[in-house]
C-alpha cells in the first residue's frame, strides 16, 4: 500500500471513531427519554423505538472498540494489524438486530392479542424529539459509511432508528385521530421487517471478508486480463484478491515473464501496480514474477505430490 493511500485510510477511520462517539452519547440520551416516555404513554412502537436505540448504543460501543482496535500498529504477529476486529463488530452488531427484531416481534403478537390505551398525544412528542436526533446522527455518519463496514453497521442501525421514528410518528398521528391502538403493535412488526432486511446485508458482507472471498466489484478474470495486457507479461494466473477489511482490498498473482534479471521486472511491477490502484483500487498486492523454465521445472518445496 502506498503510504498516501495508507495515510487516507487511517485519517478516514479517525473521523469515523469522532463521529461514532459524539452519536453514542446523543444516543444514550434520547434512548432513555423514549424509554420513559414509552413505559408512561403504554406505547409499545415507542418502547421498540427506545430499545431499538439501546441496541443501537451498544452496537455504536463495539464499533468504536474495534476502530480503537484498528488503529493500532501492525507487529509481527499480526502483520496486517487488527483491521478484521471493524469486521468481528460488523457481524455481531448484524446478529443483535436479529435478536433485537425478534424480542420486539413477540411483544407485539401479544399486545395485538390484548390492545391497550395509548397515550397518543405524549407518544407523538417524543417520537418527533427522537426523530430529529436520529436525522442528525444519520446525516454524521453518511460519508464515513460508504468506506467502512464497520462504521456502515452503525450506519445501518441508524437508518434503522429513523425509519422506527418516522414510523412511530406516523402511527401516533393516526391513534390521536382514530384511537386504533392496535396499530401500535403493527407498526413494530413493520419497522422489524425492514430491520431483519438491513441486518442480512450486513451479516452477508461480514462473512464474506471473514471468508476471504473476492470483492463483490471486481471479477477475477478481468483483473488477469487487464495485467496480461501489461507489456512484457506474457501470462497472469494464480490470482487471489480478498479484503482485509471494508475498503482496504489485497492481491496475490504469479506473473509470467520471459527470462530476464530481476531488475527487468521492475518497470513492469509499477504498471502492475498502477492498474490495480488506479483501475480496481487494490492497494496491497503480491506478485510473484517466474519465467518459463520455472513454469516447467518446479522446484519441490516438501509435503507436495511427487
């Protein structure tokens, strides 16, 4: 990686640890008013709202641990530092909204069962207050989350957060004019729908750089098409390109080349390079130059098949 690229990167999570922590203390305070207010107005959309929050907060607290975590230098033991850590949070906080979703399902099944009153009026007032502090901390988290899982986890459940307040306002104003309490109960089931949707995503993604499998935006064949393109490379193959976490991309190849001193390699490394940042934004890459003879007189590096 080149050190401008690498200084972008960690600048970019630095923000993001900034912003995580001014969300989780807005967070932690509008989580406890809608949680009182819903617990007075018997308001189960309010209560899921709150709750929603509090896993949201605990969520925000695992992202910023494991931002605290990535910023720490790489050592011999851990070579690309603890970048995987943004990852690990990424798929629990994705695993909480599931079992988030599902707590708030069963609650809402028995208050359709056994509706209550609701106190409308009050209901309203707070979803509207959680509805402006939701909107703010979506809108300080927006640019760091295309980037970052990570940070698009906490981003998730933020989104979250807003669409339950649009929801919770929008069913409070039709219970002060109506007086169907039972539309509280659905609304929750309706706002963990969208939910569990945002949660697979997220889940889906976690795995797959766990998993190593190749970025969803590039295709393995067009990278080898495009390097073999490169003048003096007469064959690329053997590639591996993986995620070391959420925008921060890593390749492996073998590059055949006719026989030549290994200062000849060198011109044709940098245009190697400059296409895989420029044109597929890999920026760790390894590649392993080998001439025809080496193709075919392998040498026998132990526990192969004779």
């Amino acid at each position: 990686m080149t050190s401008g690229r690498h200084a972008d990167f960690i600048a970019g999570r630095s923000r993001g640890r900034s912003r995580l922590a001014l969300c989780l203390a807005v967070t932690a305070v509008t989580m406890a008013v809608e949680l009182a207010a819903g617990l007075m107005t018997g308001s189960l959309a309010l209560v899921s709202d709150a709750g929603h929050m509090l896993a949201h907060g605990f969520s925000l607290v695992i992202s910023y641990i494991a931002l605290r975590l990535a910023q720490r230098p790489a050592d011999d033991r851990r070579t690309f530092g603890l970048y995987r850590a943004e990852i690990i949070a990424a798929l629990l906080n994705g695993a909480l909204l599931v079992a988030f979703t599902a707590l708030i399902v069963r609650h809402a099944v028995h208050r359709l069962l056994d509706p209550v009153p609701i106190a409308a009026g009050w209901m309203l007032a707070v979803a509207l207050v959680g509805l402006a502090v939701n909107l703010a901390t979506a809108l300080l988290l927006r640019s760091s989350a295309a980037g970052d899982l990570n940070i698009r986890s906490a981003f998730l459940h933020m989104l979250g957060d807003l669409v339950s307040s649009v929801v919770v306002v929008a069913g409070a104003l039709v219970i002060l004019r109506t007086g169907w309490n039972a539309l509280d109960p659905l609304l929750s089931v309706f706002v963990c729908v969208l939910i569990l949707a945002w949660a697979w995503r997220l889940i889906r993604e976690s795995v797959e750089i766990l998993l190593e499998a190749t970025p969803r935006h590039l295709d393995i064949a067009d990278v080898g098409r495009r390097l073999s393109a490169v003048r003096g490379v007469r064959l690329v193959h053997d590639i591996h390109v993986w995620s070391i976490t959420s925008g921060l991309h890593a390749m492996s190849a073998h590059v055949r080349v006719d026989d030549m001193p290994i200062s000849g390699t060198c011109g044709i490394l940098g245009e190697i390079g400059e296409i895989l940042r420029r044109e597929f934004g890999i920026s760790h890459y390894t590649i392993q130059f080998e001439s025809g003879e080496c193709v075919e007189h392998p040498v026998d590096h132990g526990g192969g098949a004779p």
